[in-house]
C-alpha cells in the first residue's frame, strides 16, 4: 500500500525534483556566457579605453538566460498539476465530481510566467553589468594591464576542464565586491587582513595554509597566488548564488501555481472563494527568521493576505512584490483548505 505524503514531504519531493534544474539552468546560461567571450576583443577595447565596448563584447544578453526561463517554466507547471491532483475532491449539489484541472494557458498564469521571468533576468543582466564595469574600472584605475583586468573579469580556462574559473562572470555585485576585498587582504600582508580572508565561509580552504603561513612572515601573498584563490573564492561564490537561485525561483513558482490553481477552480466556478482558507506553514531552520515562527499557524481567507509583525502583507509565500528580507532563503508555505459542507450548502 502506497503511503500518503504529508504536505511537507510533497514539497520536498518537488524541490528534489525542481531545484536541481533550476540551479543547473543558471549555471548552464553562465557558462554559455564565458564561453562565447573571445579575449583578445575584451583586451582590445581596454586597451582604447572602451569600457562599454568591453562590457558590449561579452554578449551580456537576456537570451543566454532562456534555459533558466524554461526550468521555471517546468517548476511552475509542475506545481499546478501537484496542486490540482492534491485537491480532495469537489462535488455539486447533486453529488456529481467537479472536473478540475491545471491551465497552464490560463491568462493568470501566462502573465506571471512573463513577468517574473522578464524581471528575474533583467535584474541579473543589469546586475551583473554593474559589477563588471566596477572590476573593469577598478583594475584599469590601479594599474592592471587591460589583459590581467580583463581575465579576473572573466576567469583563466582550465587545463583540465577547458571551462573558464573564477571571475565575476554570474556574480552579483555585493559578491564582486566579496572578491574585490579578498584580494585586497591577500596582497596587504597585514596579519589582520590576512585573518580576515580565512574567516570567508566561501574560500577555498586548501590555501588556508598559504595564507597562514604569510601571516607568521608578515608577508603578502604572491600575485600569482591571489589570482588563484581569489579565483576559487569567486567560483565558491557562484555556487552559492547558483544554490539560492534554484531554492529561491522553486519556491517562488510554487507558491505563485498553488495560488494560481485554487484561483484558476474559483473563476470556473468550481469553486467559491468564501469557502477556502490559507494558513502560514514555518519551516523550522538553522538561521529561521523569528517574524516567519511568529506567523505560523495564522489563517486568513482566500483573499486576503498574511500579514508579518513588521506590518508586511504577504499573499502567500514568495509571492510577487513582497520585500526580499520575507523572501530570500525563505521555506515557508501556504496550506489551502477548502469547507466542503460551506461550498455544498452555497
């Protein structure tokens, strides 16, 4: 006999079986972008003095991007079919079942597949630019010859994989900034600043020795060195916006096709909205924000919103337009229940 998934074991097997893609989606459209830089054209244009030639040779483009556009696609669509094939099932009046299915073509769910994709990757493009032309400007202004700026841009291509590693190619600014800084301590020789690096829960421990040892001659790490692991540091850093992305867009786009699919019955009329309830599902974690423990088990109508102790008012988890400080790494759910005896007598 087959068991019955609790709702949070549903959710966990969704995320096994989304976020992986979406993570991977993000990484794939990365590398299609490092792969298709042709240095000596970067350098080219540095050496004239043409930044914004520089940036326009890296083919920074929002079509790099579509196959993140498709696996949120597949997580949305994924999470609308779960929730119509969760749904218990509805009856009329006269005891006959309800044929409720998920829409994907449905005018609510095209448009928030459109809008959220559109935002998400125009907020990565426009971000990311800003963190290369800040590398570019900084490395020009301190002296760097236009080839050693443009490769901690763009990363040196392994011998081993032919993949290019390192640079800010996929970071965000805040982390471009992250790098900036570690070269920064690794080349001071300054102990304090040295410490500091080793305290970077993203480093590549395998130098810690390298660095340790700098620190008791009082010395800076060589340049060959830093460009190194300063590489390394920034493809741990990747990684962690590689992991956020695939945790952040999966829940987003669950969350947005439950609400969708129980929006979807209520417009057919399979369904009364007066009748469906939501309430707040906390997800116990390490570093858990205490506004999230204080909504759990809180319950509102269909139509209206959570709302957090600082005043914010939430849809539903992840839901568009909610601040990022209630979104990001955030594991909280909405569960729908629906009073059949109410949806009968009305």
């Amino acid at each position: 006999m087959l068991k019955r998934l609790s709702p949070r074991e549903r959710v966990e097997q969704f995320l096994g079986q989304f976020e992986p893609t979406v993570r991977a989606a993000f990484i794939e459209a990365i590398d299609d972008i490092r792969s298709n830089i042709t240095l000596r054209r970067i350098v080219e244009r540095l050496e004239k003095g043409d930044i914004n030639g520089a940036i326009r040779a890296m083919h920074l483009d929002e079509a790099a991007f579509r196959p993140l556009d498709e696996a949120i696609r597949q997580a949305f669509n994924g999470g609308g079919v779960a929730t119509v094939e969760q749904m218990p099932a509805l009856r009329d009046p006269f005891g006959h079942r309800i044929v409720i299915r998920w829409d994907a073509r449905n005018l609510t769910a095209e448009r928030w597949l459109q809008e959220h994709s559109a935002q998400l990757v125009t907020g990565i493009v426009q971000d990311q630019t800003i963190a290369i032309r800040t590398a570019l400007e900084t490395g020009l202004g301190r002296g760097d010859n236009p080839t050693k700026t443009a490769v901690a841009v763009m990363g040196r291509v392994s011998a081993v994989t032919g993949r290019r590693e390192g640079g800010l190619i996929g970071l965000t600014t805040v982390q471009g900034e992250y790098v900036a800084r570690a070269r920064q301590e690794l080349l001071s020789g300054e102990p304090d600043q040295l410490r500091n690096y080793l305290s970077r829960g993203r480093r590549d421990k395998r130098f810690d020795k390298t660095v340790q040892a700098a620190i008791e001659a009082g010395k800076p790490v060589t340049s060959a060195l830093v460009e190194r692991i300063t590489g390394r540091y920034a493809d741990g850093l990747l990684k962690l916006r590689a992991d956020t992305i695939g945790l952040h867009e999966t829940f987003a786009a669950l969350g947005a096709s439950k609400d969708i699919a129980f929006r979807q019955q209520i417009e057919k009329g399979s369904l009364r909205a007066d009748v469906v309830t939501k309430g707040w599902k906390h997800t116990p974690q390490e570093h858990g924000r205490m506004q999230h423990v204080a909504m759990q088990g809180q319950v509102v109508p269909f139509d209206q919103p959570f709302t957090a102790p600082d005043g914010t008012a939430i849809p539903y988890p992840h839901a568009p337009g909610v601040p990022t400080r209630h979104t990001l790494g955030c594991k909280c759910l909405a569960e729908y229940k629906i009073d059949f005896v109410a949806q009968l007598v009305r």
